[in-house]
C-alpha cells in the first residue's frame, strides 16, 4: 500500500508550534546559556537569516522554553511582532506592555507580577506612549466634505522621546526585579524588527545598551535585503553595542528526516534528504515541497522530490500550486492589504456578509496559507506568501484592489479598533488607487504629524506620496506646498536629534 494518505488541509506555513520544533539544538543552547546569564546581568541577542529560515519559529520554541515547558523555568515570556506599515508610533513596544498587563492580572504570574509597584509602572508607560503618540494618532476619524476621511487629534501634553526611553526602561527594571526576586527571568520578544521605523529601532537600541539584571530581550532581523535595509543598519547598530547575534542557516540532512517525519509523518531516505539539503535547506522550501507531495499523493522519494522543486519557480509559487481555487482567489483579494487584516476590512474586501464570515476564515486557515493572530486579526502564514501574491498582481489588479481596499476602510472605519493603523492604510490604499485628490490631501497632513514627532522617514515617504499625487492633479500649488515639506524635513532629518539622547 501506498504509505502517503492523501490529506485535507495543509500542514500550515505559520511559525512551527513548539512541539513541532526540529533541529537547531545548537541554537537553542547558545539561547539557553544567555538566558542563564540573563539572571546576573541582562542579555540581548539578535536572531538573523533569510526569509522563511526559521526565526518566528524558534522564537516560539524559545517562549516555550521559558514559559511552557515542564521542568523548565516557568518563566514569564512576553511577545510582538512588528508590521510592515511605516509609521506605528511604537507600536510593537506597547504590544509588549499589553502582553505584561495580561501576565500579571493572570492567575499563573499574578503573584509575581502584580504587585502594586508594577501597576504603576505599567500605567505611567501607558500613559507616556499615549501622549507620546497624541499628535500622530488619532482619537477619531471623520469624514470631511462628506467624503474625504480626516484625523480629529487630541491635544495632549507635549512628551518626548526621553521619557519614552525613560518609561520603559523602568518598566523592564521593575520586570527583573519581580523575577528575579522569585528566581525567575524574563523573556521579551520581538519578531521582524527589520520592519521597525527609525523610531522604534531607536528604542530597541538604546534599551539594549543597558538591560536590567533578570531580562532576555530576543529579537529576529531578516537578512537579505541588500545594503540600506533594516539589517544592515540593525548589524552596524548591534556591532557596536557587542550584542550576541545566532544566524541561522539552511538544515541539515537530519534535521530535514526530522521535519518530513514530526511534521508531514512521512519518513524520506538519504538521497531525497541529501538533494533537499543541497537544494531546498530552508524550512520554508521544506515545507512547501512535503506540502506539494503530500497533496498530490506522492511518496517522498528524491526523484519526486526533484520534480517537484524543479516544476515551478520559487517555494511559494509552489504552495500556491496545490491551493483550491477559491482560496487563489482570496489571497489575491487579500493581499494588498497591510497585516495584521482586521476582520471588517477582511469581509469587505473578500464580499462577505456575516454569515459567510467563519465559513471563509475557516478555509483560509484550513489551507495552511493564512493564520489567526493572538488579537483576534489574521495575516498570511508566512510573509513570502503575501509577497509572491503581491508581485503576481497586473498594475490594473493593483489599483482596482487598492480602491476597493480604501473604500472598506472608508465603510468600516468606525468599527475599527487601530485608527493610526486604519489612517495610514488609508492613505497608502487611496495612493495605490492612484485616487490622487484624497491622496495628497491625506498624506501631506499626516506626514507634518510624523515630522513634528520626529519620525522623519515616515514623514518623507508620506510627503513623497503627496508630491506625485500633486504631479498627477497638475497641481501647481500644491506641488510646492509639498515641495517645500519635503526640503524642510530632508533639513531637520541631516540635522541633530531635537528630542535628546
Ligand atoms: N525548526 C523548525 N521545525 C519545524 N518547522 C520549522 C522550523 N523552522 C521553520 N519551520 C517552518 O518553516 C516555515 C518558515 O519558518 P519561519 O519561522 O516563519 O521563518 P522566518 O521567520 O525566518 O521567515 C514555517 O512554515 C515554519 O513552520
Ligand atoms: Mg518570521
């Protein structure tokens, strides 16, 4: 008998869950030796590698580790993710500060994490990123003339960067305190911090330089990119602070016979595992090769194998490849989105009335393509999936998905909890549809927002938006209005930090 049973459903592409985990024990014992020494003094490490090379996933196994796994240190982990959406003020660092809210109200850390002390730190850190953030992000949106979406913006007190850096630190301070006090560390992570702004990695940097005795900060970096990418300036950064860095690379023969076996139960020879080690070693390319011949009810041999890799160009279009086409469909509709995909905007894109809502998400997750994240939203499984999608797209495809995204946001704008996160798609959507009339208006008041917060790459690429959109109108005083924004802020951006340190 054939040993491969034709499946439904996709072994998914999401960060492997921890018991699911394969290889990499000499990653794993670099990242538990510093989580030994983080007890003394804090430690930081940067996990590094290409696309789809494993870094969500030991990350992962990591958190379990330190919190889940019986007989380890039952340790409290908190965790974020950064998006690929320019200009969310902080927004993974205030992630984190939720994800320690829930800890310590919790039943399992709340005697070690809710004293009184703690309560307040967690809420003056609140507090500060909040004011912070105040004059970027809105506390409603209105339609202006009708039509046109504007920011209605809170007048707070003026706070700077220093207290920011000053609020946190003290947060991870009062964190190590608490742990260590019960013999315990603390592990904060962040994924894909090669997607922060300047903003957020001036942070991630200046709280690295001097971490509190009783905190692990880990955090992963895609490599690749070219000169001028989040990695180049992140590994320049981290250089010189002396941070640990754990590259990962391709897996080996026995860690590929170990993922085909725990994830696919499928057990492959030498040869197909030699070839795929040569070919195919990261686990990304694995998992769309095993998920390909699983779904076309093929034995893993390493002709089959070779066939497979060989018949389609690059590992995601090989995922693509086995999907049922309506969800081809989908993804296509979803995928200039920006992630995480609020459930409104996610319904309005793909047509849905409610009823279809739960039947379709199910399907999307079924597919191995798409994952639910922990805040309720969705997101492609893995991001060279989003992209691959993305690049597939005709320019008149674009453009009419990027107006119908903007006018879901538009229609369900109320309902949506993150209004910087609704604004700034906003604006990026109505550009894509090349809808330059609301375009430039949006972009140009909000990239003056992101120039007084200092967050001057957000505030260029926004400005930038708003000149092309002013070409494209012919629009000669606008043209120069935005002009004159630009030099101004190229200005302020070669010139010292205004808000300290
Ligand atoms: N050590 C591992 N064991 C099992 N599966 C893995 C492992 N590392 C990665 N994978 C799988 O490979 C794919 C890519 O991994 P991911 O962690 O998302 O990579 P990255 O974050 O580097 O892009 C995912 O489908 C994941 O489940
Ligand atoms: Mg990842």
């Amino acid at each position: 008998m054939d040993e491969i049973q034709q499946q439904v459903g996709a072994v998914s592409y999401a960060p492997a869950p921890p018991e699911e985990f394969c290889g990499r024990r000499e990653e794993l014992e670099q990242l538990s030796a510093l989580l030994s020494r983080a007890g003394e003094d804090g430690q930081a490490v940067m996990i590094s590698g290409p696309p789809g090379i494993g870094k969500s996933s030991l990350l992962s196994r990591l958190a379990y580790e330190v919190q889940e796994r019986p007989g380890g240190r039952q340790s409290p982990v908190l965790r974020a993710e950064v998006f690929d959406l320019p200009g969310m003020i902080f927004s993974a660092f205030r992630e984190l500060l939720n994800d320690l809210r829930r800890r310590s109200a919790s039943a399992r850390f709340g005697s070690i994490l809710g004293a009184e002390s703690m309560r307040e730190a967690l809420r003056y850190a609140d507090n500060v990123f909040g004011n912070y953030a105040a004059p970027v992000e809105p506390v409603g949106l209105l339609p202006k003339a009708g039509e046109e979406i504007i920011g209605v913006f809170a007048r707070t007190p003026e706070v700077g960067y220093d207290r920011v850096y000053q609020a946190f630190e003290e947060l991870l301070r009062e964190l190590g305190r608490a742990v260590s006090m019960t013999g315990h560390v603390a592990a904060v992570l962040l994924d894909d911090v090669h997607l922060a702004s300047s903003h957020d990695r001036r942070l991630l940097r200046d709280l690295v330089r001097d971490l509190p005795p009783g905190i692990l900060l880990a955090f992963t970096c895609r490599t690749g990119d070219g000169a001028g990418s989040g990695y180049a300036t992140m590994q320049e950064e981290i250089r010189e602070l002396g941070i640990h860095e754990v590259h990962l690379a391709g897996m080996r023969r026995s860690e590929i016979r170990e993922l085909a076996e725990r994830r696919f139960g499928v057990s492959i020879d030498d040869a197909a595992a030699g070839f795929l080690e040569e070919r195919a070693g990261d686990p990304f390319s694995l998992m769309t090769c095993f998920n390909a011949l699983r779904s076309w009810g093929l034995a893993p041999s390493r002709e089959n194998v070779a066939d497979v890799i060989a018949e389609r160009d690059g590992p995601a279009k090989l995922a693509f490849s086995t999907l049922p086409e309506p969800v081809k469909a989908w993804a296509e509709n979803l995928c200039i989105l920006n992630p995480p995909f609020p459930v409104p905007v996610m319904a309005c894109m793909l047509d849905l009335q409610e009823a279809g809502v739960a039947p379709t998400t199910d399907r999307l997750l079924e597919s191995g393509v798409f994952q639910r994240l922990p805040g309720g939203e969705y997101a492609f499984a893995h991001p060279l999936l989003q992209e691959h999608c993305r690049h597939g797209l005709s320019k008149e495809t674009a453009v009419a998905l990027n107006a119908r995204a903007a006018d879901c946001f538009e229609r369900s704008i109320h309902r949506l909890p993150g209004r910087l996160y609704a604004l700034l798609s906003l604006a990026g959507h109505l550009f894509d549809a090349r809808e330059y009339g609301k375009a430039a208006d949006l972009n140009l008041e909000i990239a003056l927002r992101f120039h007084h917060r200092d967050d001057h790459d957000t505030a260029l690429m926004l400005t930038e938006r708003a000149i092309v959109s002013a070409e494209h109108l012919g629009d000669d005083a606008l043209l120069s209005a935005a002009e004159r924004q630009r030099d101004l802020i190229r200005q302020r951006a070669s010139g010292p930090l205004t808000a300290g340190r």
